[in-house]
C-alpha cells in the first residue's frame, strides 16, 4: 500500500487524501481504544471517581505546587492542597531561587542574600502551618536554585509526583506567563500531568470537561477528569473538524454522499466515545460536535461554565505544536478556567 502512495495521492487528489486520512486515524484511535479497554475489561465492576482506589486507576498520592508567593501562586497552593485533601495525598511546595549569575550587573552582598533566605524561609513557614490547618493535608516545603523549569521538572520525578500545579501567572520570572518562559519550558522537560491554575479555588471541581481528541492520551484525559471530577459532573467532547465539501464536490460525491460521510466520521466517533466512558459510574454526558476544536471546545466552556478543562498536551504535531499553535495550547491561553494538561501516559500502572 505504501508503495502505491504516490498514484494514490494522485488520483485521489489533496482533499481526497485529507478524507482518507481522518478516517484512518479514527479507524487507529478505535484499535488503540480497544485495547485500553482490555484493563478495564478486567474488573470486576465498574470504577467510579469517587472509587479509584480499586481497578484500573491508582490515587493520587503526591502533587507538587510550585510557588513565588505571589497572589497567582496562592490559588494554585489551594487547589493542590484541595486536591490532596480529597485523595489524602502528600503535598510539597516548592520555591524556585533564579541563580544570580543568570542576571548580570546584579550582585547582592551577603547580608541582603541571608535577609532574602529568611524571608523565603519565614514565608514557607506560615504557607505550610496555614495549609496543615485549613486543609488537614501532609505538606513538605522545598527550595531549589536554578532555572524554574528544570527544577520543577526535577523535583516532581525525584519525589515521583503524580501531578504538577502552577499558576496561570506569576510576579517574578518563575511564573510570569501564561505559556512563555516557564510553562511552555515545563511541559517540554515534564512528562506528567500539569495543572494551570486560573481562578481561586473555594471547592472541590463540580464540573468538569474532559476535551478528547481520540488519539493514544484519550484514555488518560477521561481517567484524569474523573478523578478530579470525584462526584460532581463530567462531560466527555470531540469536535469533528469540517469536512471540505468543495474538495468532496470536485470528486463527483454529491451533497447526499457528503453527508453520508459526516455521518459515518460521526459514528466512529460516537464509538469511540462510548468506549471511553464505559466504565465510569456517575453523571457523564458524551457530546460530539463539528467546528474549529479550540472554538468548540471555548464555547462549550463558555455555556458549561466548567471548573476545570482537561485537555491532551500532545496533537497531531506533538509537542511542537503546543508550543506553536495546538488545540492545547489555544484553550489553555483562552479559557477562563483551570486547564489540565495531561500527556500519554494515563494513571494505570
């Protein structure tokens, strides 16, 4: 087949290999789900997000925050103390020092760099004793010099954190914005899932809305929305892209088979949807709808008024394309809400 590539691209023209082409990759995200599916199959009953310490989902048993202490930082401080109160989960805080040498012609004696230190470290102080009361929740303070990034990404596999949580934007360099220096930086050198966190947290997630694309991470999207769902409300979404119908004219399919195909596309997907929740107890609505992905999935944000939205960090164009223009990276500079980012490798062992 890959042989006869070359007459197929041109007899079926550009458009035609486009078709071809999503249909292909839904056919493959249908395999790849199925054989998800056969730990799930396993169980013995259903898993539930307020039951993942049975079946195929392991808890969450250690975040880290990373903090500047800025007013951005504290809501992500909160959520991540949240969270590891409802899955009674470790807690560390980390504080990133940019190392002087990065900032030429500024040199601070020894007295301004001890004053500086026992500020952090008096900082550090009240954060924790505040989270250990108000939470309830087991919390380890970290300082760490250096680039922010690396540090973060470093610290997260030493302790072997399940989750990352930052704020959407930050005071000083280690978190100034949105997906510049520090984010975009993070999830190049971070494997794991990373929670952006936008708005000041006063409760658990009530609703959220799991953005799933049908490649390989889909699975881990739906697992990681469930559990930080834990019993409030989920909504699983796809948006089709459009279908050229001028491309699909030139090839002689009339509007009845244009449509036939959009069905068809709709079907697969459909599948592939239900595929996903199987297993998850609990209100969860499937939705699947046609547009521009990021404006979809913003609008369906903008009616739900979801807390959170957990989207793949990985598209079509891998990591270099969140970083140049994905879905991922449009509704994480877009959404008004927290976005978690979570790449291919799901919760499951």
């Amino acid at each position: 087949m890959f042989f006869f590539a070359g007459t197929i691209s041109r007899v079926l023209g550009r458009t035609g290999g486009k078709i071809i082409s999503k249909i292909a990759m839904l056919l493959l995200a249908a395999i790849a789900v199925m054989m998800v599916r056969k730990g799930i199959e396993a169980s013995s009953r259903p898993v539930s997000p307020a039951d993942c310490q049975e079946g195929f989902m392991e808890p969450i048993a250690t975040i880290v925050a990373a903090t500047d202490f800025s007013a951005a930082a504290k809501h992500a401080v909160q959520r991540a103390a949240l969270i590891a109160r409802q899955h009674d989960a470790e807690l560390h805080l980390l504080h990133v020092t940019a190392p002087l040498d990065l900032y030429p012609g500024q040199e601070l004696g020894p007295a301004v760099g001890n004053v500086r230190d026992a500020t952090i470290h008096d900082q550090f102080g009240a954060v924790a004793r505040w989270l250990r009361e108000h939470y309830g929740v087991r919390v380890h303070v970290a300082q760490r010099i250096g680039r922010a990034h690396t540090q973060i990404a470093d610290y997260a596999a030493t302790v072997g954190a399940d989750l990352v949580v930052i704020g959407a934007r930050g005071e000083s360099s280690m978190l100034r914005l949105l997906v510049g220096s520090t984010a975009s930086r993070l999830l190049r050198v971070r494997q794991g899932p990373v929670l952006i966190v936008r708005s000041e947290p006063v409760a658990p997630y009530a609703q959220v809305l799991a953005a799933l694309d049908l490649f390989p991470h889909a699975r881990a999207v739906v697992e990681w929305a469930a559990e930080l769902a834990w019993e409030g409300q989920l909504r699983l979404l796809h948006v089709l892209e459009p279908m050229d119908e001028r491309g699909l004219r030139a090839m002689g399919l009339d509007d009845a088979a244009s449509r036939q195909r959009q069905d068809e596309m709709r079907a697969i997907a459909g599948n592939l949807m239900a595929d996903l929740r199987s297993g998850l107890q609990g209100e969860v609505e499937i939705r699947i709808e046609t547009g521009y992905p990021p404006a979809r999935i913003l609008a369906c944000a903008s009616d739900w008024h979801p807390g959170l939205i957990v989207v793949g960090r990985q598209g079509r164009g891998g990591l270099e394309e969140f970083l140049l223009g994905s879905v991922s990276k449009d509704v994480v500079q877009a959404a008004y809400c927290d976005v978690l980012l979570v790449a291919e490798v799901p919760l499951a062992g």
